[in-house]
C-alpha cells in the first residue's frame, strides 16, 4: 500500500475555494490493482444506466451497480436503485476508503467506463439522500482518465487525471459550488472501474 504517494502532497486542495478535495494517488500495487479490477469487472451485478430527463427515457452504454448496508434507497435522474449487499472486495475497499478519510461510509456507487466514448456530464452529488458536506471517496481501477471540476458560479475550471488504484476526495461544500464531469476520449480505449464511497442519511 502507499507505493506511490509518498511523491504526492495529499494534504494539498486542488479547488482555489468553495470547497476541499484531495488527490491521494495510487494506493495499491500493480497486482493489487490487477485483482481488484478483476473482482469488480467479475463479481459486481453491473446494469446499464437508467435516467429519465425531460420526459425520456434514457438508457446509457455506462453501467453503474449500487451496493450498501440494509438494502439504501438511491434516486438520481429520476430513476431509483437499491442497495444490494457489499461483497467481499467492496467491504475490504471501503475498510480502506475509510482509513484513508478517517469517515465511515454505509454506501457506494459504482461506474464501469468500457472506454474512452462512454463518460459523464457535470453534475454535483448533492442529493437529499447524501449527508450534506459529508466526504464522497472516489476509487479508480483501470484506465487513466481525466476528470474535471467547473465552478458553478464563476465557471473555472480545474483538471486532473485519476490514476489506476488510485483515491480522490471530495468534501465540505465542494458540492454545492462545484460541478464534475468525467470527459469522453478517443485516446482510451480500456476500460475504467469508478467506485464512491457515501453516506446517505439514516432516516429513522
């Protein structure tokens, strides 16, 4: 663990204000990053992607699978997931997220990128359901992709590549300021494992 962010400063915020996340680099070896790639393509039960926007019904070539404790409701584009229950990898992946952010998460959503075509539009995770300024982890397995944030008031925007078995934080009001996108590419063309570790609000 740690092989490469000793070279890193993780303690560093990429965003100028409005918000805090931190790049926390590779946290995994080559072959540690090599099985938890193959567990997740394997054993996650990936579907494609639902969403309805102004009245359609779009289904994506991305595929996104949600896994949580005590079966969590998730609604975002309109469409609602349930949890299923963590697997093995997921469970030893959070434990990590976890001592990483110093946060306990009961939540995590995943995306599977089959290349470089398939990406992600601006949007900000703050949904009801999250707990307001709670940190959202963000593990990457496979290919290398550019990942951007645009400031939803002044529109500058900030860059940034997230490397394989890598850990990026985002957290405070980064989510009320801040949108994110992860951009298509013609220059990819393998696949890429996105995991977000949450907490969604326990309602009583």
């Amino acid at each position: 663990m740690d092989l490469f962010s000793s070279a890193i400063n993780t303690d560093r915020n990429l965003l100028p204000h409005g918000g805090t996340v931190n790049y926390l680099g590779q946290l995994f070896s080559h072959s540690e990053t090599q099985h938890y790639f193959k567990e997740l393509m394997e054993n996650i039960d990936w579907k494609n992607d639902e969403a309805f926007i102004m009245g359609k019904h779009i289904i994506t070539k991305r595929k996104v699978a949600w896994y949580g404790d005590n079966g969590y409701a998730y609604t975002y584009s309109n469409a609602t997931k349930y949890a299923l229950p963590w697997t093995k990898a997921l469970l030893e992946l959070r434990e990590i997220a976890e001592q990483k952010t110093g946060t306990k998460f009961n939540s995590c959503l995943l995306n599977l990128y089959h290349n470089g075509d398939e990406g992600m539009a601006y949007h900000s995770d703050d949904e009801k359901s999250l707990l307001k300024n709670s940190p959202i982890a963000s593990m990457s397995f496979g290919a290398e992709r550019r990942f951007l944030f645009k400031h939803k008031q002044t529109k500058e925007t900030i860059s940034t590549f997230l490397e394989n078995g890598s850990l990026l934080v985002m957290k405070d009001e980064t989510q009320t300021h801040w949108l994110h996108r992860l951009p298509p590419t013609k220059k990819v063309h393998q696949a890429r494992v996105n995991l977000t570790f949450r907490t969604m609000v326990i309602k009583s």
